[in-house]
C-alpha cells in the first residue's frame, strides 16, 4: 500500500475498532459480553443489521436514535469512534508502517482506559497489564527508547504514584490516588520511556487544571476532595508525546 494511503487506512480502521471500543466501554462495567449474540439495542433489544452498525454513518443516519424505540443513542458512542478514527489516522502518519500500527494499539488502548475512567473510575488491572507488556513488545520494532528505558519507565512509573498514594494516605488518612493510577502510568513508561514520564505529569496537571477551571466557570463546585480521573489525563499527555516521539526523531533528552 503507498505511503500516502495509510493513515486513511488508519482512519478506516480506527472507525471499526472504536465502534467495538465503544461496545466495551458501554458493557464491561456492566460485566456483559462484548462479542457473544447479535448486537442489539440497550433499551429494547432490537437486533441491529449491518447498516446500523457502520460506524459514525449510522449514528448519523438514525439521528442519533434506535430506528425501533427512538431512544437516544449515547453520544458518547459517537465521540469513541471518531477518536479511535483520530488516532488510527495520526499515529499512520507519523509513522507510515508497523511503528505506526502499534502507535495506534498505544492509544486505542489509553482511549479505552481513559473513558473506563471517566465514566467509571476504573483502570482495569487487565487493561493497563496489557498496555505495559505492548509497550515492551513494540520495543522490537523501535530503538528509541530503548527496551531498558522502557523497563525503568514502568518500574519508575508505578513507584513515583504508589510512593505518593502511600505517602497522601499516611497523611490525611484517605486515599488521593485510585490504584489503577501507578498502573497505567507504569503502562505509558512502558511504551515512552521513563524520560518521558515528567511530561506525562506536567500535561496531565495542566489538563487537570484546564478541567477544575471549566467545572467552575460552569458552576460546578471544585475542592480539596474533588475526585479528577487522573489516569485518563495522564492518558490524554501520553498519546501526543508518543506521536512527538517518533514523527519528531525522539525526545529532547
């Protein structure tokens, strides 16, 4: 396939796999399955047909609505697609080849973690264990960062939150840190290395900041206890870095 063509071949497949994504975001919680029976709709059950199951065609063409019961379908839905189709066709450009087919699995699998976490606070421990042992796979087919970079970016990455969830609990006697949190920054150490991971903190606190000040112009209150989904900002820093990594010939470090 030409160059050229392959982050339209991301985009492409980007829009498949986000449909599936948005199927398990909407169903793991719920402990339902993911691929046994027909696809059918949450609120009445009606069986879906192929032509209302192509991904943001759909959606778009029913109106954003069950064409049986004319119940809403969730928008969010909508917004996985489009964002697994984002990163697909991203992740193929800086990397027109296998680099990039696995950039795109990087951030498939953070797009899966952070809505998990927005809409759940949950980082399923299965979840990130693949997220760090596909970092370290994809060591094979890129020398920066090197595999024992990658090594000390999961070690690193789970003990600088672990060391401060301990640390906050033995002060103020409750947790501050979900304990997905050391697990998928563990995870992204694994994939950009452990120099990066200051990064990765550094945006995810500015996005976490840009949240707090949307939630208060909008008058929603925001205090000490206020629980931010740390592991889905960590999530949003972490995919742009990568694509930095390796579209702009690694890290300054």
């Amino acid at each position: 396939m030409p160059a050229f063509l392959l982050p339209i071949a991301g985009i492409v497949l980007g829009l498949i796999i986000g449909s599936f994504l948005a199927t398990l975001i909407l169903r793991w919680p719920e402990d339902r399955s993911v691929i046994a029976g027909r696809s059918s709709c949450d609120a009445c059950g009606h069986q879906l047909r192929a032509w209302e199951l192509i991904p943001v065609a759909s959606f778009i063409l029913q109106s954003g609505k069950c064409r049986q019961c004319r119940t809403s379908i969730a928008a969010d839905h909508l917004a996985v697609e489009l964002a697994a189709a984002l990163i697909g066709g991203l992740a193929l450009l800086a990397a027109p080849g296998v680099e990039g087919f696995a950039g795109a699995i990087f951030g498939w699998l953070l797009l899966t973690l952070a809505a998990l976490d927005v809409k759940h606070h949950w980082l399923p421990d299965r979840l990130t264990a693949i997220l760090a042992l596909s970092g370290l796979l994809s060591g094979l087919l890129s020398a920066s960062p090197s595999l024992v970079d990658r090594l000390f970016g999961g070690l690193a990455g789970f003990a600088s939150l672990a060391i401060i969830a301990a640390g906050y609990k033995a002060w103020r006697g409750r947790e501050g840190l979900g304990g997905g949190d050391p697990k998928i920054l563990a995870g992204i150490g694994c994939w950009l290395g452990w120099q990066a991971l200051p990064l990765v903190i550094l945006g995810a606190s500015v996005a976490g900041l840009l949240v707090a000040i949307s939630w208060q112009l909008r008058g929603k209150p925001v205090a000490a206890d206020t629980m931010l989904p740390l592991g889905s900002l960590m999530a949003l820093a972490a995919f742009p870095l990568w694509l930095y990594q390796t579209a702009g010939n690694g890290l300054p470090y």
